[in-house]
C-alpha cells in the first residue's frame, strides 16, 4: 500500500472533521482507493485549545510555513479560512509543487483565476469540492458528470444560515430578528452572520459554480448580492397564498452568450423540489440541455460533511500522486467571449412579487395597475384583502408577468410617490424553475 | 488539440442521444475537457432505420466486430442491452484492450465482477454512469464523492416507470392496471412492462450501487425484488391518510457487517425529499458516516439524460487516454468479510403498513390485535372505518411499531384464517428515512 502525506493548515471545526475521517475511516479509505493517507503536520494558531478529537502532540504545529515547505508533504489541506493568510499559504503550497485541497470559497470566488492558473503553472491540482455544499459532491457533478451538457441554468440554495432562518419564519410565521437571534443562540448562526444573512457567502458560491458552469472567472463585485434582512412573515404569507416558498437563492443563467448571476430571496412554486429544502440543508439544482433539471440535495455545512468532501478530494489526489497520473480537474477558463460581468439588473427579464401598503380607499388599485401598465408591466393576479397594517393601511400584492427589472423599478418609483402609497413598496423576485 | 477515436454498438434511442450530445456539443466538450471526440464507426442490427439523428452512411456498419477489432478506436459505448451479445461485446473489447463505456444494468448487475475483473487485469476502464439514474450522476457521487463515507443507508427510486405509474395512481386514484394501460400508450412504459414494474430493473441498479456503497458483487438472484402490481388506490389512499407516499424503492444498508439488499413498494413520509419524486423522475437518497443524508435527482432514463451520463464517461476515459494516466475507475471488491447474499428477508426488522378486509362486526379488532401481540408485533395507530368493500366487508388499517418480517408473517398466517377475515391480508413495508 503506498502512502500519500498530508499536511492540514487549520484545526477549527471542518479540520478537526477532518482528522475525525482520516482517523476513523482510514481502512475503508485505504480499501476503497488503494491508497495510504497519512496525516504527517498540523497546523493552527491555537495549539491548545481543547477539541473534539485527539491530535498526538507530535503533529501539531503553530507555524503553517513548516508543512508548506515540507518537502515530505505533496498534499496541503487548506482549512483557515478568509482571503489574507489562506491565500499565501495556497499560492505558497502550489509554489512548491504541492497540490492544494481548500473548502475556501470566499478566497476562490475573489483569487480563483490566480490561484488555478497559478496551480496550472506547476502541474499541481487544486481540489475544492468542499467550497460549495458542504459534503454535496456538486463540483465533481457539474465538472464531470455535466461535462457534455451546456448548463441552462442553475439554482442553489447554498447558504445554510439562510435557509434555516427562512424555514423559521415560514413554518412559524415569526420575525427575522426574532429567528436570527435563536439562530445564533443555538449556533445556526454566527455571531457576525453578515456574510451569510446578506447573501455575500452564496455569492461566493455562485462564483465558483459558474465557473465550472459556463467556463468563465466572474468579477465578483458585479454580482448582485441581495440578502434576507428584509424579508417579513407578511410577504411568506402572501407568498404562500399564490402557491409559493420564499428562498435565498443564487441563480445563474446563460442568456445569448451572457451571464445572469445574481442573489437574492426568491419566490419558488410550492411544487419544485427546491421548495422543499429546508432547515440548514442545501441543494443545488442544474439544467442542461442534455441531462434536463437535477438536483444535488444534503447538508451544506458542517463538521463532518465538510470533511467528507475535504477527504474526497485528497483521495482523488492521492491517487493520481501513487499513478502517477497528470493533474486534470483544475477549471479551465473556456468562456473567453463571455464576459466576466454578469447581465445588468437592469436588464434581467422576470416575475414578480410586489406589495404595496396603501390607504383603504377605492380607486387604489386602479392607480397602481396604471403605473405598472404604463411601464409594459402586466399583472397575473392581484391579492386585496381586508387586513389592516399600522396606521389602517392595508397591503395589495400582486404578482406580475415576465417584465424588465428597468421597466419595474420605474414603476415603482412612480408608485412610491403617490400619496395614497404609504411605505416604500416591496418586490421580490420570481423563479419558474 | 488530441483526438481520440469512439465506437459506437447499439444506434437505438440512447445511442442516437450519444452521436447528438457527441455531435451538437462537441465544441463545448472539447474546450472543457481539451480533447477531440471522434465517432469512427456505429454498429447496430438495422443500418436502415429512420433515426432522430442524421448519421452519414459510412460510419455505419451491420458488424459490432468491426468495431471492437478496429486497432483505431480505444473506447468502444455498448448500448446493446440485454446480456448476451452485449456480454461478448464488452468481454471481447475488454480483452482487445479497450476501454467500455456502457448503461447496460442487466450486464452489469449479473455479470459485473466478472467484467470488472477482466479490465482490471487488461488496465482498462469501465465507465458506467449511465447505468444507474440516467443523468444523474450518481456512480461518481458514491465512487468519489463519498470515497470517505462509511454508507448506512440507500434509498432509490430508480425505475421511472414505476415511480410515473405510482405518481398517477396517487395524482388521480386510479387503478393500476388502468395506469399502465395509459402509459403504455404515451411511451412511458415498454409493451412489456415485466423488468420495470416487477420491480427487476431496480435490482439491477441498486446491484450495482450496493457493489459501489459496500465493494461487494451480490449474488443476484438473492435479492428479494417485489413489484407494484399489487399496489391499489385504496392503499395509496390510506398511507396518505397516514401521512405517506407509496414508492418502489430499492433500499440497501450495511447491517452489523452484513448487507440488507431489497427492492419492494415501501410506504415513506410525506416530508422526506424521496415522496415528492414524481412521474418520470429518478432519486438516490443515500447517508454516509461524514456525509449525513444526501439525495441526487434528475431524469432517471431517457435519450438525452442517458446520453449526457454515457458521454461524461467517454470524456473522462478519452482525457485519462490523452493524458497517459491509468484507468482507476473500477470498482474494487473489498468487501471481502460481507456475504454475496443479502440478509433473509424473514430477518429483516421494519415498521408494516397492514390492511385487512374484515366481517363489519364487534371484536374482530381484538382478535387481529391479539394475534400479532402473540407474534411481538406491537401497534402504533389504527384506522378503522366505515368504508364498505365488496360483500360488506370493512377495511381494518394498522401500522405497526419496529417488527420482525418473521414475526409478521406468522402472525399474518394465522390472521389470514380466521373466518371474519375475508380477503389476504395486505401488507407494505415502511422506511423512516
């Protein structure tokens, strides 16, 4: 049996998974690949720190450098996180010949075009199946199994945090503050859960599953990034009524040789297979033109699913290190003709939800719909009910055909100034999957 | 650019998905993948046919042989099906040195260790993600993606028409026969509809996913495969009462050291992801150690969606050509304490679905419920409604606790004779997912 060394940079939750896998499935590991792995240096700022694994002594180190710069290790496990010091430590590995298996999706999403081109530059391999959906084999799907498919579109829910605060309110009709705040306390949400409650860390995500999609290195910040903050148990409950879920999704779309790729809450029909995932599950739906709609559905954070996909891809490399097999699953930037910016909001084509709250009087609803009318928006249905907000306003929702986002944000603004509209007006994006 | 040479046996419907995905988005595979697909030469029984596609006379030929003695082409696609000439042809490609690329679940389900042992000894491939969910991309999700994982569980829905017939008598209450019927008509189920809805298909398949999950070849037939034949609307209707769905599933897990392997129509909850699998579509829940429970779902069968699986692995196998790497794709048999037959089903522990058709008079209850205390099988709920059958009988509908298959059906023997029970007893297993 041959033995792969293994240097891991970053002990915290997914690393110590990581060492929980190495450890305990090491035989079934070593049956099923025929490959030895071995966990030769770890690395972490804090050495002493109680976890929730064993790690002898003799292994631990403070400084990253003394793996980097093994010469004994081929494979160095990325697990710090953030884009400063994780990115020395992966361009400094792939530097020195080494591969790299990183779970780091913010660093890709900004560095990845350095860092892959940088890896295919010293023939070594990057592997990053843990950056998008936790233990969902997603990456190694659209690279491989979608390889002779021009991808559609793509949906995913790949935010946890999100998703398990959105199913909160959904299924207890309860305030975002209100939930986010248990969230935190029962550690569905971090202390600081900007990255992830303001859309930034699907946006990363999305990144990197367009890349692999659509062949191209988008510039991250002309994605637009739209979070749940604003997201009230009034408009799931509307939603609800015309048959919808409310979900944080990051879409992306091919559209005459350009990109859609965007974030934002979404309203998805009750009936889709996205509709149903909840809690901090994730899932990730693709269309090609040859497979048609699929979805990769699991739990997209974690310990121990982080570290199943981490493991995979070390295997993989281990592999091809003992067959001495050339490194082949780096993404290849193919997409030269499209552009790295995504389509202008501006431009984007879709439905919509919109609600107004408005003065309790006639001949509302008319104004409304004249703006809207003007402005090449058609409506498909209208909800105008009886239900008092503060102040005796009531809300109107209706939900809109297919329209530009230009067309709609005039409307609106025209909208927002008549006097009978009492508060700024709400809309929400729709998804017909 | 590398070009690397393709034979195609078998220019049926997915072969001709094959020579369009192959065709039409060869530009796209090419930059992605960085090698050149060349279609040499297509054999099929009847040159003649009209076909979806266009294929220019030369490359046709009436002689598989051809293809597989062509010293031009290293990658030989075996859309045959069945499993004698198919058989012959990918033995005989395997000993002349070729690497296969078939979908054929049949072959592979009772033959599989016998042809992957071949290539192995010839350092071939045998890509065959075709053979399991169409497009969905599951061998590689088992194979690679959770090469970590210890698997517990596996839940399929792997044949679509079963699942379209059971999704339409669910839809709209009707009968089996009727449905088949139907479908039938629309294409969606074969003249002889015996290997998909006797449940024989399944077990090809999940064959297959258990000799990837458990690296053991299962002695095919000891798997105990039950189809929906059986099925009623009067059953749906009550496991719905229940809060189920009835699907065929095909259900594997790893059981101190010994495999449980069945397929059979199971009732399972409305809330798992597996009971809003409908019509056509194909699922694989499955839960790793690491991984936690994950679930892939896609086109489980068709022209494209298979084509687009069997192109994925003529692409991975044509890179590893140009690339000089050695195949490593077999699967391994490394399961080698496990027994090649499946846990007896008279073992099997599980929650029942039972319906009984009974004389509508006092204590009849009693004496169904005394009997199956006597046998250690303890009740959960109960329906018993005034819901006339024919003659006047009523249905009596129970769901029981964790029981032994044993237990059960001695205690069904004996339920099955009492006089006030008119009509044999009715019994549907149950999985908690």
């Amino acid at each position: 049996m041959k033995t792969v060394n293994v240097g891991l940079i970053g002990a915290g939750t997914v690393g110590c998974g990581v060492i929980k896998v190495l450890t305990e499935n090491s035989e079934l590991i070593e049956k099923r690949s025929g490959v030895r792995i071995r966990l030769k240096k770890i690395a972490d700022i804090d050495i002493k720190r109680k976890r929730p694994v064993q790690i002898p002594e003799s292994l631990l180190t403070t400084n990253a450098w003394e793996i980097i710069e093994d010469t004994d290790i081929p494979i160095v496990i990325e697990l710090v996180g953030g884009t400063t010091v994780a990115k020395d430590f992966v361009l400094g590995a792939i530097e020195r010949g080494k591969h790299v298996v990183t779970a780091n999706k913010a660093l890709l999403a900004l560095y990845g075009k350095e860092i892959f081109l940088a890896a295919s530059k010293r023939e070594v391999d990057v592997g990053f199946e843990a950056s998008v959906g936790g233990g969902i084999p997603i990456i190694r799907a659209i690279r491989e199994g979608y390889v002779a498919n021009n991808i559609l579109s793509l949906y995913g829910i790949i935010n946890g945090t999100s998703n398990y605060i959105l199913s909160k309110m959904t299924e207890e009709g309860r305030e975002f503050n209100e939930v986010l705040k248990q969230a935190q306390a029962e550690g569905y949400a971090e202390a600081d859960p900007s990255l992830d409650i303001d859309g930034v860390d699907a946006a990363h995500k999305l990144s990197i599953l367009v890349m692999l999609s659509f062949g191209i290195f988008l510039d991250f910040s002309r994605i637009h990034v739209e979070g749940i903050r604003n997201i009230t148990p009034l408009d799931i409950s509307f939603a609800n009524e015309f048959g919808y879920r409310i979900k944080l999704l990051a879409i992306a779309k091919s559209r005459e040789g350009r990109i859609e790729a965007r974030v934002h809450p979404t309203l998805v029909r009750k009936e889709t297979p996205l509709a149903d995932v909840s809690g901090v599950f994730n899932a990730i739906h693709v269309t090609g033109d040859a497979v048609g709609p699929t979805m990769l559905y699991g739990m997209g954070a974690g310990m121990m699913p982080t570290a199943s996909a981490v493991v995979s891809d070390v295997v993989e490399i281990a592999k091809n290190i003992t067959l001495g097999n050339s490194h082949s699953s780096l993404p290849r930037f193919y997409g030269g003709d499209i552009s790295s910016s995504p389509i202008p909001m501006s431009e984007i084509t879709t439905k919509y939800y919109l609600r107004f709250q408005v003065e309790d009087r006639p001949g509302v609803l008319a104004q409304i719909a004249g703006s809207l009318g003007k402005n090449n928006i058609s409506i498909e249905s209208v909800i105008q009910k009886g239900r008092k907000l503060e102040g005796g306003d009531v809300p109107v929702v209706i939900m809109t055909h297919e329209a530009r986002e230009k067309d709609l944000l005039s409307a609106l603004d025209e909208i927002d100034r008549f006097p009978v509209v009492k508060a700024k007006s709400v809309f929400i994006r729709i998804e017909e999957l």
